[in-house]
C-alpha cells in the first residue's frame, strides 16, 4: 500500500509547537508522511514571536520544484504566507497538480493584530482562497476575510456562504473557539452547514491549535476521505491534544499531537 503523502508550506516555530514542526506531528500522528516547504523562519516560543525572516520567493519555489518534481503529494496545505510573491508562487503548484489544498489563513495574531499588508491579505483572497479545497479561519481571520463582524451564529452563517458562495472555496470550516459557549465550528460545503460542539476546555495550552488542526484536514484529505469525515477527525483530534497538552514552556503551550487514538 502506498504510504499517503502531505505537505505543509508555512513557516518554522523552533519550539515545535506550531508551523511545520506541528504540521509533520500531526501528518505523521495520522499515519500520513510530511514534506515540507519553508516560507518563513520565525524566532518564537511560547511567550511570543520575537523576530520573523521570509524566504524569497524565488527560493520557496525552487523548494517546490524539488518536492513535486520528485514525488506529488497527496494533499497540501498552506498556513503562514506572508507575502503577496509568495502567493503566486503557491498558486501556479496548485493550479498545475491540483490536489486537495487546505488553506489556514496565517493573518491575524492571538491579540487580533493583523499579520499581512493590505495587498498581502487581497492576494490571498483573489489567488489561494477560490483554489482551496477547505479554508479554515479562526473568527479574527473570518471577520477580516469577509469584512464583517461575527458576534452571533447567523454573522457566521452568513460568513460562511461569503467564502464559498461568493469568494470562490470549495468549502469552509469557521472555527468558534473565540466565541462563549461551547467550542462549535462550523462546516459549510456549498449544499449544508454542518456543526461539531464540545465542551469549551479552559486553558491557555492552545499554542499551534489552528496549525495542528489545518494538518489533521490535509492528512484526511491525503488519504481520500470526504471533506465531512476530515472535519470530524480533525474536530476531535484537537480536542483530545488540547485535553492533554504537555505543559511545555512558560508561556501559551502546545497541544499534544500524539493523544489522539481514534482512526
């Protein structure tokens, strides 16, 4: 049996717990090999990112000519991509293979601060989101995507049909972890809206969560499984690595990538 193969395009975190070091956890935890291609190297831990430097886009693309070149993976995903050339790039990978493609949308900080220049945050817009397979924003990302404010689960509704219906993505799943209440995130197809609820777990130890849970989706999607079956296993893989985070470090900790034991 060939061995399903994902790939990760986003930014380093030299602690591991979030980026590429997080996504190969995650592929790898699932039984899927990881590549990846690095777009950024950031100096982080789990205090704060203290310095941040972008790899050329001339040099990111010869990092995917080595990898497709050789072996095509079975799904990809992007998570930081801080510059417009970047995007570019990405895209032309894309288009030419067209595998399934999860985009997390890097773009917003834990405090809400905006990640991406104007003209950044507009190509990703008009070049990745409508060649995505699933998009997977938090609700900062979402708000700033859709130009709304999201306070109630009709704003998400809403938000949602803006991805897909009118911006271009095959799919959408809204993470409402920053909403009160139970944690619920929300999947729209372009046909229904679907919703998985667990009980809001009360911790600080959520350091690589949107990272962890966009390469759960891509390890899913390498493997063939639907769209619907990604969400669920994604859903509760990070529950159970929030449930049992290692306490690692002084600040906001990782999450556990090896607690999950569903199939």
């Amino acid at each position: 049996m060939t061995l399903p193969i994902g790939l990760t395009v986003a930014g380093t975190d030299p602690t591991g717990g979030a980026g590429i070091f997080a996504d190969l956890k995650a592929m790898h935890s699932r039984g899927v090999y990881g590549m990846a291609a690095v777009t950024s190297l950031t100096a982080q831990n789990t205090l704060g990112v203290q310095d941040v430097y972008n790899v050329p886009a001339d040099f990111i693309d010869k990092e995917l000519n080595s990898i497709f070149s050789d072996e095509v993976p079975h799904a990809m995903k992007t998570g930081m991509v801080a510059e417009a050339d970047m995007m570019t790039v990405i895209a032309e990978y894309i288009r030419k293979y067209n595998i399934p493609y999860v985009m997390d949308p890097v773009m917003i900080a834990t405090s809400g601060d905006r990640l991406m220049t104007d003209i950044s945050m507009a190509t990703l817009i008009d070049t990745l989101l409508p060649l995505s397979h699933i998009v997977t924003p938090n609700l900062h990302e979402a708000e700033a995507i859709a130009n709304m404010t999201i306070r109630t689960e009709e704003d998400i509704h809403r938000a949602l049909k803006i991805f897909v219906d009118e911006m271009g993505a095959a799919s959408v799943i809204i993470k409402g972890g920053h909403l009160s209440g139970d944690a619920t995130d929300y999947l729209y197809d372009g046909k229904k809206i679907s919703t998985l609820t667990r009980a809001r777990i009360d911790t600080d130890q959520t350091h690589g969560t949107g990272c962890t849970f966009s390469a759960v989706l891509t390890a899913e999607l390498a493997k063939g499984r639907t769209v619907e079956e990604a969400f669920r296993t994604g859903k509760a893989y990070i529950t159970s690595a929030i449930q049992n985070s290692p306490g690692i470090g002084k600040g906001s900790g990782p999450v556990n990538h090896f607690s999950y034991q569903g199939d």
